[in-house]
C-alpha cells in the first residue's frame, strides 16, 4: 500500500474522470492530470471493476499486485519528463478477458504476469506523457 499522501482521493478520482485524458495499453488504462506545482511527487489510485471477479479478494489481490509494482518501481517520486501527475489506474473493458481466464483458473504465475503487464503498459504511458511534451 502506498503512504496516504501518494494515494488520490476519491474528489481527485472524480474529477481525473471529468477530465477524460485517458490512455490505454495493453489491458490497463490510465486517466491521468499534471500534478499541483508545490508537489514534488505522483499520486495514484486503482480501480479493479466487479466484471473482473465478483470476489473481492481476487480483487484486492490484483489491486495490491499493481500498487506494490509501482512502490517496487518508486514511480511516485520519479519524475516523467520533469513533470507529476495525478494517475489513475483502471482495466481496460476491452482486454478484460485475459486477466479473467487468468483470475478464474487460479494461474499459478499471477502474480508475474500480471506485474508483467501492469509495467509494459505504465512504460507505455510513461513514453507517452515524453513524447506529447
């Protein structure tokens, strides 16, 4: 889990939505806004939807996975092209039946594979964020 500071709130989350500057990669999407100027660090927040698993620990397993990627990662504190942002993290409706084959058939790899995915798509929107500067 990351610090209270480096989690959005559930205002920021509603506002991001509003906004609708989203990105899209390989399963995983991102709606994402430049962060305030006197902080020098990323916030983020995940939203695994109910379509995925009607269980909710599978849930919170695969929302841990994804936080504890970035945390591994310390992608809070770097910066992209010298830029924060607030993100958050969402599936893309699309591409949800993969992770759900591997959710329901209990996939002994979860873990790696989804961790896999979740920073093949971050790296991708990270070179995003680089190249619309």
């Amino acid at each position: 889990m990351l610090a209270s500071s480096l989690r959005l709130r559930s205002r920021d989350v509603r506002y991001l939505t509003k906004k609708r500057n989203y990105f899209v990669k390989g399963g995983f999407g991102f709606f994402y806004y430049p962060q305030y100027s006197n902080r020098p660090f990323h916030q983020f927040s995940c939203h695994i939807t109910i379509k995925l698993s009607k269980h909710a620990t599978k849930r919170n397993l695969l929302k841990r996975m994804v936080m504890n990627t970035l945390r591994q990662q310390n992608a809070p504190h770097l910066a992209i092209h010298h830029q924060f942002y607030k993100i958050f993290i969402v599936l893309d409706k699309n591409n949800l039946t993969y992770l759900q084959t591997l959710v329901q058939n209990k996939e002994k790899n979860l873990t790696r594979l989804v961790q896999q995915a979740f920073l093949s798509a971050f790296t991708s929107f990270q070179s995003f964020l680089c190249s619309k500067k």
